[in-house]
C-alpha cells in the first residue's frame, strides 16, 4: 500500500508542478514589484536593483547593476528602449527581448515536473519546482516560487551532474508597484536605435538537419552588420523554456578559424561550412550543453541552390 501511495502521488506532483508553472507565467505578466537580487554565473556574482511595473497592459520594467561597471536597461514589453555601460555594444529588439509564457503541457514533453519541497527566500516563503531535462541537450531548472505571487524568488540552472550553472535570487522583494520616478532611467542610459530597416524578419532561408527534440524556430531575421555590411542570418530555436541562436555570415574569403567555449551555462560553437552560396561560419550560442551546440552547427544547411 505504502508503494502505491507514493505511485499515484506522482501524477498529483506533477499537476502541482503544472499548477505553480501556470501562475509564474501570469505574476510576470500582472504583478508589479521591486526589489533587488543577486545573479551568479561562472564564479562571478553581481547585484542588481529592479522595478516592474505592470499598467494599461504594458510591462514597465528598469535594472540597475549596483556593483563594477554602471550597466542599466529599460525595457517596455520586452523591447530594449535604453542601455548604458558595456550593454550598449550589440543590444536592441532582439527577439530574445520579447517576454514568454510558459506552456506546461509543452514542457511536459522534455522536462519531469515536480515539486520537490519548500524554501525561505528573501524572508518569503516559497515552493520548489524542479524541471529535469529528459534528454541531455538541455539543462535542468530548480525555481522557487513565491507563495503568495507565484514570483521567481531564486532560479538555479544545473547541468546533468547537478552542478549549479547560474543563479538567480531575490535578496529583497517588495510587490508594491514602483512610481514613475523608479522606472526614469537615468542620463546615462541611451537611447537604442529603432531601424526596421537594419533588422528585418524573413521566411528562414537555413534549416538545420538536426534539431534537439522539441526545438522549434521561433523567429528568422537578416541584419547588416554595422562594422562589415555583410547581412547575418539570425535564427532563434526554443524548447519553451531553453532557447539557442545560431548566426550564420558569409566569409567572403575572410580567414576565420572554428572555436568552441563555454562561459558558466552559455556555449558559443563557431564552424565554417561549404554552402551553395560559399564559405560561410555558422556561428550557435545558447543555454545548451556545448556538444549539443557543436552538432546543431554543423547541421546547418542552406535552402537556397547556388546560382549558375
């Protein structure tokens, strides 16, 4: 009897799971807070302060680093507005930028749902949800939730060995909404450029022979590069939780060389591939184990037939 209790308790975790997942994705999207938190990767921690603002249907929200170079954003509904520090270099409306709803009965597919136990965060109480990857091409999620918001209060990213890869976690949390002058960026902050005309979203003119199961493109975009003019195919793939880039340039006989690193949970895999078109690198970079990186690059294959 005992095993058997602890059988069909399975089934009740896992929609508890579900349940808990359905209201993180509605706190991003409705509650207001504020709040200051820690973020790790690497070895390396940084503080950050955070106002969230959710009115009139829009989502208001500004970061502030505390500690080493000044680095702030605004964004409204996802799109970048301003940068300031280091961000400036290659931030804009990337597709990245956008917000997204979690779908648990899509994660369900790739992931184990459950709720492991309970935590203390930020002098909150919270609920742990673990999302273990079923496959070893993406990492496994520990998300411990707000009780009373269903808000991310500590995010740990593990590899398969359950070693920590990157957190995240509140070290104060206020759900009052924040005024007009918490979400004033400062002078610093500048403005990003909105050029439709530099980024342009198309029909994919790439596919990739091999896809990790459940990956699917989520956007295709062509940009100019400001430095080279050569246009870069951008494409974006996600699992609905992770999610990868893959930048593909032509060389134009361009001395370019294969790398592979790995920076905490990010692989970035650079590889030159012989196309129709010539000599391009195919250039993967996403929250994905780098040997899942590596075969998804040298998959890439053009749709397009060279011309004669």
């Amino acid at each position: 009897m005992l095993l058997l209790g602890g059988w069909c308790a399975i089934p009740a975790h896992a929609d508890e799971a579900q349940d808990w997942l359905n209201r993180l994705s509605q706190a991003e999207q409705q509650q207001s807070f504020q709040g200051t938190f820690v973020y790790e990767r690497n070895g390396s921690f940084s503080t950050h302060n955070i106002w969230h603002r959710v009115q009139d249907g829009k989502v208001r929200e500004r970061l502030l680093q505390l500690d080493g170079s000044a680095q702030e954003v605004l964004r409204i509904d996802g799109h970048t507005q301003c940068v300031s520090g280091s961000l400036i270099a290659g931030l804009g409306n990337t597709p990245d930028g956008t917000s997204r709803t979690l779908d648990p009965q899509k994660l369900k597919n790739w992931y184990d749902l459950a709720v492991i136990g309970k935590s203390r965060v930020a002098g909150r109480q919270a609920v742990i949800v673990a999302l273990t990857p079923k496959d070893q091409h993406r990492y496994g999620f520990e998300l411990h939730l707000d009780k009373e918001t269903g808000l991310p209060l500590k995010s740990l990213l593990l590899n398969d060995k359950g070693q920590l890869l990157e957190r995240f976690q509140f070290t104060r949390l206020n759900v009052a909404a924040p005024t007009d002058g918490d979400l004033q960026a400062s002078a610093e902050c500048k403005a990003v450029a909105q050029d439709p005309a530099k980024v342009v979203a198309v029909k994919a003119a790439w596919h990739s022979d091999w896809l990790p199961p459940g990956f699917e493109l989520s956007s295709s975009v062509v940009r100019k590069d400001p430095d080279t003019q050569v246009q870069v195919n951008s494409l974006m793939y996600d699992d609905g939780l992770a999610r990868f880039s893959v930048f593909l340039e032509p060389l134009n006989g361009a001395n370019a060389t294969d790398t592979r690193t790995q920076l905490g949970p990010t692989a970035a895999v650079s590889r030159r591939l012989t196309t129709p078109q010539g000599e391009m690198m195919v250039t993967v970079v996403g929250e994905i184990p780098i040997g899942t990186a590596e075969r998804i690059a040298l998959s890439m294959r053009s749709d397009v037939t060279a011309t004669q």
